[in-house]
C-alpha cells in the first residue's frame, strides 16, 4: 500500500479518529468529545476553519492519542524521520471528512 500524504490539520484529523482504536471514531463522537459542535469538527476537518483555537487542537490530539505537533505540522520527532503518529501515515482510510447530517 502506498503512503498517504496528510498535507493537512483537517486530513491528519480525519486519519487519526478513523485509526482510532479499537474502533473507528465518528465526527459526532469526536466532537462531543473535545466540547464541540459536529458542525465545528467537519469545519476544521475540511478547511474552512484554518486556525481553531489551540486549546481545541489540544484536546483532539488527546482523545485521539496523537501529538499535537503532529496534528498541526505533521511534523517527524526530532532527531528521527519517524513521524509522531506513524501508523497513520500508511492508513488505509478515506481522507474526505464526511459531511455533518
């Protein structure tokens, strides 16, 4: 399986809640989970909020178990070329959020 290239806040999102174990995540659980609407989430997902609060990021990155450096750069740990959440970098999963019902 080719690497997915998670360019983005919102796709990095998406790949860590639909990695998440032992099931996968939804958007509506997500939210509730870290204080937000689902409409917030699918906004950050898909890029129409560009900066959410850090205090947001925060939080995701800790229901999800992923670094918030990693959620917010993508960034490798420093001195590796080991990304912070390397089992999401070969996910198998769609990167499109879905759309909020």
């Amino acid at each position: 399986m080719a690497s997915q290239v998670l360019r983005t806040l919102g796709q990095r999102i998406v790949a860590a809640r639909l990695a998440h174990t032992p099931h996968r995540m939804s958007q509506r659980e997500l939210a509730k989970r870290i204080g937000v609407s689902a409409k917030s989430l699918n906004q950050i997902e898909t890029g129409e909020t560009n900066d959410p609060k850090s205090s947001i990021v925060r939080k995701i990155s800790e229901v999800l178990g992923v670094s918030a450096d990693w959620l917010l750069k993508g960034d490798a740990l420093e001195g590796t070329s080991a990304p912070l959440a390397p089992e999401l970098e070969d996910a198998d999963t769609e990167l499109l959020p879905a759309a909020v019902a």
